[in-house]
C-alpha cells in the first residue's frame, strides 16, 4: 500500500509518499508545494492543487493522509491552512483517493511514543523510520512523511488485529502476526 502524507500551508505544503510492504516502510518521494507573497491567494491555491495533483498522478497513491487542523493562534492563519487543505482534499477527490486526517498529536504519539515530542524528535525518528541519509527539509515534508508513516502502520495494526482463526477454538484469537514495523 501507498499514501501520501500531506503537511498543508499556504507558504508551503509539504508532501510524502510512503510505502508498506511486507511490514516494511519506504519512502518513494517527498518534496514541498511553494508559493510566494507575490501570488495572489488564487494562483496559490491553484498552484498547490496543481502540483500536488501531478505528484498524485505521478506516485500513484492509494490514500492520503492529512493533517487536521487545529490552532488556537489566530484565525487569519486557521481560514489560510484551511483553504490550502480544501485544495489538497480536492486533488484527492478528483484522483479518487481516500483520506483519513490525523492530528498532530497522534502523528508524534505514533512516531516517538510521545504526543508532545519537538519537530527535531520527530524528524530523527522519520529519518530512522524511513531510512533516510539525511533529515528532509524543510519540516513541512518531515511532517508529511511522518503523517504517511503513522497511516500505513496503523493500517497494518488494524489489519492485524483483524486476523482472527475460523475454527471455534481460535474463534476471537489473534493469529501469530508480527505487529512491529521492520527497518527497511
């Protein structure tokens, strides 16, 4: 299975592909959706639908994960992260991927153990993780690899916590599923 993990802004929203196979995680692409000042609002949003459509087209994902909103700063800066995710929704819907949305919490929860861990903690574990030579900048796209991460491996525990035996006697019994993710 593939997903791609979104971290959206305005500024920048970052993007991950990852992949799980046979319990393995691994980054396919990653990379940042820019936009500048200069632009006006709608060439913005235009420019991360447009970009982030051809990096779906391209990496063919099979989900995406997102970023749920949560700020308690300002609501010029909640209504701009709001939009930018609207468009990132949008490429999903049109490519006819699912999304599921996490909050920043569960993804570091996930990742490090801890749901207050720092943006450093996070991005040393991705870097693990995902057997990666060097921290992906900026931090945006770390977020968006993390976010992937948490996706698949929670899908995998859920799948495994589905495997159930058929026989009455195994009836409500876990099968001997390896529930941890292996280094790639």
């Amino acid at each position: 299975m593939r997903v791609i993990g979104i971290d959206p802004g305005t500024a920048i929203t970052g993007w991950g592909v990852v992949e799980l196979n046979n319990g393995i995680l691994k980054s396919i692409g990653f990379g940042c959706i820019k936009t500048t000042l200069e632009q006006s609002k709608g060439e913005r949003l235009k420019k991360i639908y447009n970009d982030l459509l051809a990096v779906i087209t391209d990496l063919k994902p099979d989900a995406m994960a997102i970023e749920k909103i949560f700020f308690n700063i300002n609501v010029k800066t909640a209504l701009s992260v709001g939009q930018a995710r609207g468009v990132c929704l949008l490429a999903a819907a049109i490519a006819g991927l699912p999304t599921y949305e996490y909050n920043t919490s569960e993804v570091k929860s996930f990742i490090t153990g801890y749901g207050r861990s720092t943006k450093s903690e996070v991005a040393t574990k991705v870097k693990e993780l995902l057997h990666l030579a060097e921290i992906p900048k900026p931090d945006d796209v770390t977020d968006a690899l993390a976010i992937a991460a948490t996706h698949l491996s929670l899908s995998l525990k859920l799948i495994q916590q589905q495997c159930v035996g058929d026989s009455p006697a195994e009836k409500g019994h876990k099968r001997d599923v390896n529930p941890v993710l292996h280094p790639g």
